[in-house]
C-alpha cells in the first residue's frame, strides 16, 4: 500500500500522461530533480532506498 501511494504521488508530482503512465509498483521510480521555494535542486535519487512523499502546492 505505501509503494503504492508513493508511486501514485510521484506519477501526480511528474505531471503523468498517457505516455509516461509505465511506472510499474514495486520498482524504483524514475529519477527526476526539482528546485524548492529556496532555489536549491534535489534529485530523488539523493534519496536512495528511502520512502519519499512529495507536498504538492499548486497556484492558481
């Protein structure tokens, strides 16, 4: 259930498509970097073996 959720917020935070809808449960999830409000860039694979759960904050 865990893996699930985290591969479902990780699908939801890459901006899931029809064509990147291949992220299979159970297997690593595609490494991608992001910069936060600070303007510092991490990957997520700065993350290994390690549940990540992304906050989302959308603006309208």
């Amino acid at each position: 259930m865990r893996r699930m959720l985290c591969t479902a917020l990780l699908a939801l935070a890459l901006g899931a498509t029809a064509g990147s809808a291949n992220i299979l449960v159970g297997q690593p999830g595609p490494n991608f970097t992001k910069t936060n409000m600070n303007g510092v860039s991490t990957a997520l694979s700065d993350y290994p073996g390690k549940v990540v759960v992304l906050f989302l904050l959308g603006y309208a």
